[in-house]
C-alpha cells in the first residue's frame, strides 16, 4: 500500500524502465496537476484528486498508449530539463491567471490564514488577542500549561507586566495603555515578550492607535454651541456656529456628554473613569470631577436643567440623578437591564429609557408625590433595538429609530429584512403614534429596487420644529418638517469627507452640524445645507496615503461598514455599532439565528456560524451575492479594507476587568470550565478550537429537530468565548436567553459540557468565569 | 510434533520481524482504539481520543510507506545500506496497515463521535477529503492483493500506487480542519516529510547487485533509479 515499490518477482517478469524514472515521474505528474486542477477551477478535495488522477493517467499512461514510453529515457538531463520547463510554463501561467481570478486563490489563502491563526494559538505560550490597542483597558489571556508564572513586556524597554494564575494554565493581564503607555505607529507589528518561568517567548502583536470618533452631539442652539466625545481619543470636542472649535481632554473613555447652565457647562460621562467631568464650555477648562461608578454610558439633562440623569452599566446598572448645577447625588434607580439611550420627556420627572438586549423602551417616573422613581409596568415592545433617540420638539414626544417598523417582540422572520423606520412615540399616551420607513429608490438606480436614501438612520435632532436626521448607510441628512409626515427632504453630504455620519445637532441660527466619526471631522451647514465651516480632529486620506496604508486601510473598512448596498442594508443595520443588535435574523436558511459580533474575531478563522469563511475579507461576498453589492464603485479594494477594520476591533471591553474581583474564585471557574470539559473546544486563549462539530454531535436533539423540520445538517463552529456574557441571547440561533439557561435548559444530553457533574456552587463559578471572560 | 504444529511453525517462520513489527503495530493501536471506545469518560474526551489514536496511527504508517524510499536513498549516501526486499516489505506492509487503520479509525469515528450519523460524512470539507483519503487508500489495498498485483503488473502498478501522495495530501486537509487535531503538529510532519521527499532526487548509492542473465549494465542506472530492481 501506499508504497512505489514492489516486489517484482511477484509480477513473475523481469521489470522494465518506467517513462520517466522515480522521483521526476512524481514531479512531472503534480507539474501536469497544477495545470488540471485550476483548468477544473473547483477548489475542492475532489477536483485535487480528480486532477491528480488525470495527471497520473496522462503522465504514466498516456506515452505507453501512444508508443512513446521510451522517449524520455533517450533524452539528455538537459532535454528533459526542458521538457520539464515546458510543461511547467502552462502550469504557472494557469496559476497565475488564477491568481488574478480573485475566488479561487481566496480559497486558497483562506486555507493558509486558517492554518496561521490555528497554528498561533497553538504555540504556546499563546496570547489572545493579538492586537493591542492604545485607547481602552483590555484583558489579555495568555495560555502557558505548566508554568506557575507568566509577564507579559509589551514594548521594549518597557517594564514586564504580571499575570493573574487562573490556573491549569491559563494566565490573565488586565492591561491599561494609561499607565503603561504603548508608543509606537500605528498598525505596526510589534513583537511582544511573553516569559514562562523566566524563559521569554516573542509572540507578534499589532498595534492600533484610533483616530478621533466624534459621534452624538449634545447641543445648546440658544448658546450656539454643540459637544461631542472621542471614546478613542478621550476627548471632548466643542463646536461653535462660528467655526472655532475646541479640544479637551477629558478622562479615560468618555462616552457622552450634556449641557446645562444655559450652555455655559458641558458634564461629560466616562466608561472606564469613575469620575463625571463638568467642563466650562467657554475656556474649556475641566471644573469639577464628581466621583461617580465606572461604565457610565449615556447622560441626559432635563428640560429645566436641574436635573442630570446617568445612565450606569456594570455592577450596578441603573440610572443615577443628579442635581444640577451642583451635581451633587440624588437617587439611584436600579434597572434590570443595562441602559442604553435615555432622554428626558415631558419635565424633569419623566425619564425615557432604553434597552437594547432586551428590544424595549421604558419609562422612568417621579411624581411629586412620590419620593422615590419607579418604573411604569407598560413598556413599548420593538422586534429590534433602538438605534438613536431624542427628545421631540416641546417634549410630548420620544423620536427613535429602528430596523423595523414592527411594534411587537416576535422575531421576524422575512429573510434578510431590514427596514429603517422612524418611530414618534407619544408619551400622553405612551404609545407609537407615527411610524415611517425612511428607505427610498432613487432617480440614480440601474436595477430595480435599489436604495438609494435613507439607510442607517443615526442620529435625530430636533431643528426648529422639524428634525434633522443623519443617515449613516447612504452619507446624508434629511429634514423632516412638521405636517409633512413621513416627507424626508434628502441631502447628500458626501462631496465633504463626513461619511457616515453619526451625530447631528442644532447650532441656532439656522445652522447645524453633523460628525463623521469614520473621517473624524465634524461639519457646519446653513439652512440651505451649504457647508460654512468643516472641522478636521484627524488627518485627511491624502496625508494618510503618504505615512502608512494600514490606517488607511481600516478607516476606509469602517467606511465600508456603514455604507449601505443596493438593497440597503450595511454592515451596521445588524451589527449595530459594531457589535449585535441582539435579535434573531432570517438571513437565508430556514431556522432563525442571532447576530454575531465583529469584536474581537480576529485571529478566529473560520467565520460565522458553520465557518464558511476562511477570512474576515470573504464575508465580502455576502455582500456581492446577498445584498447586490454597493452602488458607488470605489478605487480600492473594499474587502480588503473591511478586514483591516474588523481586525482592529478587540473583544468588547467588559466592565468586570475594571472591577475588583476574587482571584480564588476565578479559579474554581477554571476548575470547574475544564471538570465540565469545556476545554476540548474552547480552548484557551481565544476559548476556540477553531473547529466545527456537527450539531447532532453537541446538540442530538436540537441536531434531530432541525434536521426533522427544516432537513438542515449543520456543522457548527466552535465560538470564542470572550465577552460572550456582553452579547445575549446565546448559542448561534439566540435559543437560549442566559448563560445559565445554555446548561439547564438547552443540554439535556449533557453533551455540551458536561455540567451534570457540577455541583450547584461549580456551575456558579462556571458562570462566574464566563462572565470574567 | 503433528504436521499441523509443524505448518505453523513454518508459518511463524515465514514471518519476518519487521511485517512482524509492523503488524503488531497496528494490532495494538487498532484494539487500543477499540477498547477506549469502552471504557468510562466523557464523551468528547473518550470518543476523540478513539479516533486520534486510530487516525495519527494510520497517518504513521502511510508517513513510513511514502518516506521509507527518500529515508534509505539518504541512507546510502551516509553508508546504510538496506536490502531491498526489506525495504519493499516494510514499504508494503506500512502501506497495507496504512489502509487497514485508516478503516478502523473511520469505523470509530462514525460509529462513537458521529454517532453513526454518516450523513453528517457529507457535509463537511475535512471529512470529504478523510472520505476521500479512506477511498483511495481502499483501493490501493485492493491493488496490493496478489491476485490484483500479478495483473496489473510493474509498469501499471507503480504509477498507480503513487495516488498514496495524493492520498497523503487529502488527510492533509483531513486533519488540519480537524476541530480537535494539533494544526502545528500536522504542518511540522508535513514539511518535514516534503522536505524528506526531496531526498528522491539524491542519485542512488547502493551496492552493485551482480548482473542478471540477460540484464543490460545499461538498465542498471534506471534500476537504481526505481529502488527496487534486482535480477533474479
């Protein structure tokens, strides 16, 4: 078997000379393979061995049949050389027409990264992610089985930093870039040291360095002033109507910000600070900083101005008032869900909120003659989350945007259905009074059905009694007056760099501006939409173009991201902000499944669900053969650059890194992770193998009902578990609501981990260690 | 001692150590792989473990029949010097229980892991090039039966035989999508072995065999070059 030799006294003949003799038969037989194979142009494990075959049959059998089996054996080396060279010339040439063919070496070079990003997290030590980012904490894992210890120097020069044991291996580094500063360029590719036990290891790291994202405005038309906050950068940006703007630096990932004081005060929350700034607008000097829990999210400021509301994630999730103009404390209102956009109604005792896991809008209530805000019992119920709200002229109305126009909680299940809306809620009433589909064809469509308007709505403001609004899919702001229904007067602002806008605001005076946090500039216009002032926070794509391509590349990913295609869709539509709008999608196959998220899924090949992509460039093609591609065509390569931009993207920051917690108990989560025999596929750093089991083997009655019902055989990929508590619901269709209901309630075979062996305080601390992650 | 005694004893005899060696080999690894798929554990730990065993074991023996050559011409230029019909019995028999563990390592992986689902064969790259892999390598058993050998006779059945690499190429693919198979380890024995193969090109050092009635001096430079030839 399997052997080129044999014995030739078994033939009971003397043996002959093969064509060729031994080691160049094989070489010429792969030479006239690679030449078939292409020619056959299926990248599959048949068409190899189909190619093989023929090859085989051609070289050996093909001179014996047609009387030419002697031929080679009187060719000098040099003939025979030649011969090979003009063999090998078809081979090559086919190749290279291959290679410009972009499908087929995709598959081939999705094989290779496939290969790359395996083979990294199993050289270990290993350290995930790879990607080191200069503007947020992030928590690293590193995977080194047998050592008791482990630094990490992530620069050189630089001092090493220690590891957390977690044990049975695994070591864990919150890192934060503001008290080790990462100096380097961006998108450089640095080698990091990772010592074992004293022995160093150098694994490569690339490092991102953002540029400025301006994004929502707070404003004060009166005063004709804006403000916006730079997560990235840890900045607050002020706007004048007049052009002049001003940069403060503020603490560590501010996440909004709101005026009070008639304008002349900006109070600016922070995700990883646990401080609220009150800046003073006109100097731009920082006054005060009031001690406040870290993830603060959102901010919103009352009609009169006496009171602030803090929207708060992490540990205590809730909203926390404050008095202004003293912002002193006043009381905390737990939520049962993380918050997300919130704005004050009708007065300062009305507090609209909104929940994105849970697909939901509530009211907050302080009546006078109760001491304490409750939450009212009706609660307005969407398919999909919230992407934007603000409060309607004169305060009777919540304006808020969605992908739907449906106003229940049932998933929908029209395929790949997207369909922005515009939402006016009445809050008399507490019901959805007006609701608009904001998608619109156009005079410019080459096929039917194109969009061409109104895909992504971001950000609503009111302006004068109308409201403007900035769609981030199709580069434009539209104003929609009052009476005019659901009339959208379209402007494109795209001749300007400010694609994909994300925040627009009223400056007074028939002015307004609008930011583009892709660009990083910020845009003033009139009221005829001519641009009076443009503000740059970052450096323009020419400027960029000379120093280095790789930013280049990743801003014109995240351009990529939001813009929308023919069908008007993006990216974002379901990944809202990057991450997952939470809801269960049609997107093809019979059963509905949940959205992933883009963070940190570099370096995690194959993508999505049954991994069918080996890159991140090649969900590209969704994008070509789903969504009928873009309708501008553009000089670069587009796939290409929306890889850079999710490779820059790490796993979600999780509040509870910023949070003490309880080293042991960590540890008996990773006690309990490896006794449930979680490992085998999850397996440390990035808590993947890479792999993809069928989902009879994991799931044999989830497998056998899909398999019944829609005559589905899926194999499904194994996920990353990092953030994997920050984006419910949980396994790839979304069926289960809660961590805990993935093992009590979707693995009655006991095959997906086998929890049946925990004890009740195991699977709490198997809890426990998922959320840390 | 009965003539049957006396036959055993003769068949026991026929045996060489190496096809003893070998076939032990695969004995041992193919009941080991048996017996884990019986013994206590969890499913995922037990089941996998089944199947590497059996898989790494025939991905072994198939390593040894295609690298044996390479190996022994670099053998010769460092002075090892095998005899030849060694060299095509080992070469044969790791070849044959190439085969014969490819099989047993898909018996248990259908029947413990998949759960005998063998739907589930066809819908996933890395087990459509195991299935391949299996497939060419079934009939390369075929083709190294007797019967099948002294038809197709040596012209015919070298080149045949060299579907082994493409065979080696499938389970390539086969254990690097593998979800729970070591993606550095197959990479490192991959290249290793295409570095090996190399080796074949190195001109033949082995000792000149005595002529044949009727063998040309001239056949003698092709005879090296296959490995294998000798007069009778």
């Amino acid at each position: 078997m399997a052997h080129t030799h044999s014995d030739p006294t078994d033939s009971g003949e003397p043996p002959r000379k093969a064509a060729l003799s031994g080691g160049w038969t094989q070489a010429v037989v792969l030479l006239v393979m690679l030449l078939i194979w292409p020619a056959i142009g299926a990248w599959s494990a048949l068409a190899f061995l189909g190619a093989y075959v023929c090859a085989l049959i051609i070289v050996n059998y093909a001179p014996a049949w047609f009387g030419l089996a002697g031929m080679t054996a009187r060719l000098s080396v040099g003939q025979r050389c030649a011969l090979g060279l003009l063999l090998a010339t078809p081979a090559v040439a086919v190749l290279v027409r291959v290679a410009r063919d972009a499908e087929p070496m995709k598959a081939l070079a999705g094989a290779q990264e496939f290969a790359r990003d395996k083979m990294e997290l199993q050289k270990l030590p290993a350290i995930f992610p790879a990607l080191l980012r200069a503007d947020q904490p992030q928590r690293f894992f590193i995977h080194s089985p047998g050592s008791r210890e482990v630094t990490v120097r992530l620069s050189a020069g630089s001092a090493p930093l220690a590891t957390e044991n977690v044990g049975h291996g695994l070591f864990m580094l919150d890192f934060d870039p503001r008290k080790t500063a990462l100096n380097g360029e961006d998108g450089e590719t640095r080698q990091v040291v990772l010592a074992a036990d004293g022995v160093a290891h150098e694994r490569a790291m690339r490092l991102v360095v953002p540029r400025p994202h301006p994004r929502w405005f707070a404003s004060s038309p009166s005063a004709g002033i804006a403000a916006t906050v730079s997560e990235e950068t840890d900045e607050l940006i002020l706007v004048h109507r007049d052009g002049k703007s001003r940069r403060v630096e503020v603490d560590d990932g501010p996440a909004d910000c709101a005026f009070f004081a008639g304008g002349s005060r900006v109070a600016v929350c922070h995700k990883f600070a646990p401080a609220l700034c009150i800046v003073d607008a006109a100097e731009g000097k920082i006054l005060e900083r009031h001690e406040l829990p870290r993830f603060q999210t959102r901010l919103a400021a009352s009609p009169d101005e006496k009171v602030l509301a803090v929207a708060l994630d992490g540990a205590q999730r809730g909203i926390q008032f404050l008095s202004l103009p003293d912002a002193q404390k006043l009381s905390f209102v737990p939520l049962p869900f993380s918050p997300d956009w919130i704005a004050f109604g009708r007065d300062a005792g009305e507090l609209v909120v909104t929940d994105r896991v849970g697909r939901k809008v509530v009211r907050l209530r302080n009546k006078p003659q109760q001491p304490q805000w409750t939450m009212d019992d009706e609660v307005i119920e969407l398919a999909r989350p919230v992407v934007t709200m603000c409060r309607g002229a004169g305060g009777k109305q919540m304006i808020l945007s969605a992908t739907t126009t449906e106003l229940d909680h049932e998933p929908i299940t029209a395929n790949h259905f997207i369909e922005d809306t515009i939402h006016h809620l009445d809050l008399e009433d507490w019901e959805v009074v007006e609701s608009y589909p904001t998608h619109r064809g156009g005079l410019d469509q080459d096929d039917p059905g194109t969009t061409e308007h109104g895909v992504s709505p971001m950000s609503i403001a009111v302006y004068g009694d109308g409201l403007l609004i900035a769609f981030a899919g199709t580069n434009e702001v539209a104003l929609n007056t009052p009476g005019a229904g659901s009339t959208l007067d379209f402007t494109y602002i795209d001749d300007e760099p400010l694609s994909a806008p994300h925040g627009v605001a009223d400056l007074g005076d028939d002015t307004w501006c609008v930011s583009s946090p892709v660009d990083g500039t910020i845009g003033i216009y009139d009221d005829d939409v001519e641009l009076l002032h443009l503000i740059r926070l970052a450096p323009d794509e020419e400027e960029m173009e000379e120093e280095n391509s790789g930013p280049l590349k990743r801003l014109r990913g995240e351009r990529t991201f939001y813009e929308a295609t023919r069908s008007g869709v993006s990216c974002q539509s379901c990944h809202l902000h990057t991450d997952t709008d939470h809801s269960q999608h049609s997107i093809g196959a019979a059963e509905l499944v949940d959205v992933l998220t883009v963070h940190g899924v570099a370096g995690t090949s194959p993508y999505l669900r049954e991994g069918p992509y080996a890159q991140l460039r090649g969900l590209h093609k969704v994008v070509l053969e789903v969504y009928r591609d873009y309708e501008n065509e553009v000089e670069w390569d587009r796939a290409e650059a929306l890889e850079h931009y999710m490779s820059s993207l790490p796993p979600r920051a999780n509040w509870r890194m910023l949070e003490p917690h309880d080293p042991a108990r960590l540890r008996q989560g990773m006690d309990a992770f490896v006794k449930a025999q979680c490992a085998h596929c999850h397996v440390p750093p990035a808590m993947t193998n890479l792999g993809q089991h069928p989902a009879k083997v994991v799931f044999p009655e989830y497998g056998a009902a899909i398999e019944k019902e829609f005559e589905l055989r899926s194999f499904l990929d194994v996920p990353g578990l990092r953030g994997i508590s920050l984006s419910p619901p949980f396994l790839h269709d979304g069926r289960a609501p809660s961590l805990e209901s993935v093992f009590q309630d979707h693995n009655p075979s006991n095959r997906h981990g086998d929890t049946a062996r925990l004890s009740k305080d195991e699977f709490r601390a198997l809890i426990d260690f998922l959320e840390q992650l | 001692m009965n003539e049957d005694q006396t036959m055993r004893s003769g068949f026991l005899k026929s045996i060489h150590a190496d096809t003893a060696i070998v076939g032990g080999a695969l004995v041992i690894t193919s009941l080991a792989s048996v017996l884990v798929c019986f013994s206590s554990g969890y499913y995922i730990e037990r089941d996998i473990f089944a199947s590497q065993l059996s898989g790494y074991s025939a991905l072994a023996f198939l390593a040894i029949s295609i690298l044996f050559g390479p190996l022994l011409r670099a053998g010769g230029w460092l002075g090892i010097h095998l005899d030849w019909k060694v060299s095509v019995r080992i070469t044969k028999n790791t070849g044959i229980a190439s085969a014969l563990a490819a099989l047993v390592h898909s018996g248990i992986s259908l029947a413990v892991y998949l759960r005998g689902n063998w739907r589930e064969v066809l819908e996933h790259l890395y087990l459509h090039a195991g299935l391949l892999a299996l497939a060419t390598l079934v009939l390369l058993l075929g083709f190294s039966t007797r019967p099948l050998m002294s038809r197709t006779r040596w012209h015919l059945w070298k080149p045949t035989f060299r579907l082994s690499f493409a065979a080696a190429a499938l389970v390539f693919i086969h254990v690097l999508y593998a979800p729970l198979a070591s993606a550095r380890w197959t990479v490192g024995l991959y290249t290793g072995a295409l570095v090996i193969s190399l080796l074949r090109f190195l001109p033949s050092r082995r000792p000149t065999p005595p002529l044949a009635p009727g063998f040309k001096v001239s056949d003698r430079s092709a005879a090296a070059g296959c490995e294998t030839h000798s007069a009778k």
